[in-house]
C-alpha cells in the first residue's frame, strides 16, 4: 500500500491548486455575497480536462481516473464548496451514469457535452415530501403511445435553473414499489412542460445555482429512458455511489481550508502576551482537526482508488463510509475553527463563516449522515 500520488496526480494536484487561487479566490467571497454563478470558471475548469477524468477517452473524456478526480475535486473545494458541486452536476452523476446504462446513442449525444461543459447536467430525485424516502416521490410519469408524459415537481436541485439535461427520475408503476421508479434523460430547456425556479433562501453555497422544476404534462420520448423501464431505483442509488465520493472529496476540501486558516491565524493573533498557537488548547483543536481531515482524505483516496480498479463494482460500504466521515470532519473543523477565530470568526470580513456555513451542507447533500449511516450499520451488522 502506497498512499503517495504519483507524479502525473502530484502534477494534476498543482495545476487544480494553482486555478482555484488564480481564478477562483480573488471573487469568491464577493461572488458568495452575489449569488453569482460564473459559466467562464466552469469553461475553464472543462478546459484543463477536471470533469473528464472519470469519462474514458472514446467518450470525450481523460480517463484519468476517480483518485485523479478525487485531488482536483479537494483542490477547488478548499477555495470554494461551490465551485466543488459541477464536477457531480457535470460528469461524477449524469456523466458516469450515462456511460453504465445509456445506450451509444445516449452517449454520444451527451458525455461529450457534460464533460466539456457545453451541456450543463443536473439529477433530480428530491421533491417537496421525499427526501430520503426516494420510494415514496410523487412525480409520475405516464405511457401514452411512444411517449411519456412526466407530472410533479422536484426541490433542492443543483443547476435547475441552468441545465440543459437532467436524470430526471419519476414513478412508472407505483405498486411495484423500488421496481417502479424509472430515470429520465430530459433535455430540459427544449421540452415544453418544464419550468424551473431558483431558491434563494440558501444558508451557504450561494455560487451554486439550486432550485425547483416543474413537470406539467411534459412530454418524452420513450427513448429517453436511462436503462429500462422500472430500473430507477437501481440506477439512483449506483449515481449516489458515485457522487458522494465527490460530495467527500469535497468536504476533505473545505475541511483542510478550516485547517489552514485556523492555523495561521492562531500562529498570528496574540492574548496575554503569546501567539494563541502556543496554548495547549488550541493546539489540541488544530491537532484534531489535522488528523480528522487526513483520515477523512484517505477514506475518500480508497473508495475512489476501488472505483479504478473496477468502475462497474459497487462499493456501497466504503463509500457511505467516506461521505459520513468527511461529512462529519467539515462540520467539526469548521466548527474549531470558528472558536479559534473568535469574534472575527463571527464576521462576514474573514472566511470562517463561509466555510462554516458551506460545511452543514455536507451532512445534507446526497443521503444526510443518518442515511450513511443506516446504510453502514445495513453492512457491517449482519442482521438478517
Ligand atoms: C445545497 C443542496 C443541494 C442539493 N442538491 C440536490 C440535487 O442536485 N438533486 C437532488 O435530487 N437533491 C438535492 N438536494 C436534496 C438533498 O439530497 C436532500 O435534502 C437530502 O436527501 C435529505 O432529504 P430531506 O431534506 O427531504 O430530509 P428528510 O429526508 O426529510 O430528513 C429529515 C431528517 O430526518 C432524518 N431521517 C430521515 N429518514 C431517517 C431514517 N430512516 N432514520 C433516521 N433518520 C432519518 C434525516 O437524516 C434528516 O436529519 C440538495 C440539498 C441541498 C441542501
């Protein structure tokens, strides 16, 4: 076991680092203080090839790799939680979700778009009463001769108001329960029927578009299915696998930028005549925080690393495992780090407060730490 990059990840590493502090840092905090989602940095970001690493080559993609995608991901995340969300918007969920279950048609028309960032993705499974209970969403969708007709609406989507498609996933057959969901690719701007509004309302992540979309008699072709008919379920739960990898990667992120601000500040502010660093207190404080965002780092490293041994394997367990932990890091690191910081911690002028805000949202997004951790108890308790 090697837990060292090798050089081509140590190069890609510094070309991510550098990007986030050149194109990122000097607008984010005036751009979280916007709401502004800047369509250039996501430009940029396809150009240098980050959304393609988990797309293979025939597809458009790099075929890096998930670790590849995994050190970016941490990268831009350190300097921004929302800038850390396309790389699921783009290819981490549609794009890989495509490239298991959709047809070579499928692919064509979309993984090279996602991966180069003129297709804007999104995946909508929560709507207003279903959140963690997927089995019991409410939006259906209808067979009327070679078409679908899609009704409901979907909440808390990540790009609503900006994609051009999205895994849209609706009951076909509500008796059938988990066997009755099925997925949708729905180009959403071309099909009437589709409106979206934007939620504005958001504690954090304010360069991340999040919103509603409606289905009113919205009408698909059959052949926009992703897999088959009555495979939602499957096909959902295989896409979350993968992006809370990427949720993971994100938080280890923001995370380790708790880390390091807190240190520097505590190596700079002086109380009763010493650094703060100097107090055995807050080096407890920066020591946990250090060592929770490496162990988190290398939970992610492993699921990520099992994906490139075998992309079509799932690893339910270890991934639940690293989401949960990074999840739970960010919360604590930023946590800490708001205490280091004291008063100016309490204050929009410095970065805590962003960073603390964005870090609830980790237990949220992709399954709450509840659900990761019913999903692990599920594994390793053999209760049957
Ligand atoms: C910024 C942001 C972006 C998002 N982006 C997307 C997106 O792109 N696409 C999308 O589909 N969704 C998205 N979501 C929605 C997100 O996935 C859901 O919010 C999440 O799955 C939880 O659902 P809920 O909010 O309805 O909570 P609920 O499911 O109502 O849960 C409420 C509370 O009850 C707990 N709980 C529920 N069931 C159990 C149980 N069985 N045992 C123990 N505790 C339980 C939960 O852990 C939670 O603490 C996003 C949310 C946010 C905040």
């Amino acid at each position: 076991m090697d837990f060292r990059l090798s050089d081509d990840l140590l190069a890609l590493q510094d070309t991510a680092r550098r990007f986030a502090a050149r194109e990122i840092a000097p607008h984010v905090a005036e751009d979280e203080k916007n709401h502004r989602f800047r369509p250039e940095i996501l430009a940029k970001m396809a150009e240098l090839g980050f959304f393609g690493c988990v797309i293979p080559e025939e597809h458009g993609g790099n075929g890096m790799g998930w670790l590849a995608s995994v050190v970016v991901t941490e990268e831009i995340a350190r300097v921004s939680a929302s800038w850390g969300l396309p790389f699921n918007m783009q290819t981490v969920g549609p794009g890989t979700t495509i490239l298991r279950y959709g047809t070579e048609e499928q692919k064509k028309k979309y993984l090279p778009g996602l991966v180069d960032a003129k297709v804007l993705g999104c995946f909508a499974i929560t709507e207003p009463n279903s959140g963690s209970d997927v089995v019991s969403m409410k939006t259906t969708a209808k067979k009327d001769g070679d078409h679908f007709v899609i009704n409901g609406s979907k909440t808390w989507i990540s790009n609503a108001q900006v994609a051009d498609v999205g895994l849209v996933y609706a009951v076909t057959d509500r008796e059938a329960k988990h066997r009755g969901l099925t997925c949708f690719l729905v180009p959403l701007k071309e099909t009437k029927g589709v409106t979206s509004r934007a939620i504005e309302t958001k504690l954090g992540l304010h360069c991340s578009p999040t919103g509603e979309l409606f289905f009113e008699d919205a009408r698909v072709p059959a052949s926009s299915i992703l897999g088959k008919e009555g495979d939602g379920f499957k096909i959902c739960m295989s896409m979350l696998d993968n992006t809370r990898v990427s949720c993971a990667a994100r938080a280890v992120g923001v995370a380790r930028a708790c880390f390091e601000e807190a240190k520097k500040y505590a190596l700079d502010r002086t109380q009763f005549g010493k650094r703060i660093a100097e107090f055995q207190m807050i080096q407890a404080d920066l020591a946990h925080m250090y060592v929770e965002h490496e162990a988190a780092r290398f939970l992610v490293w492993r699921a990520a690393s099992q994906k490139d041994k075998d992309p079509r394997a799932r690893n339910t367990l270890e991934v639940s495992m690293a989401k949960y932990y990074a999840a739970e890091t960010a919360v604590n690191a930023a946590n800490a780090a708001m205490k280091i910081f004291g008063s100016y911690g309490y204050s929009t002028e410095y970065p805590v407060e962003r960073l603390y805000r964005d870090a609830k949202s980790f237990q949220i997004v992709e399954g709450t730490s509840n659900i990761q951790k019913m999903i692990i108890a599920t594994n390793v308790l053999d209760l049957k």
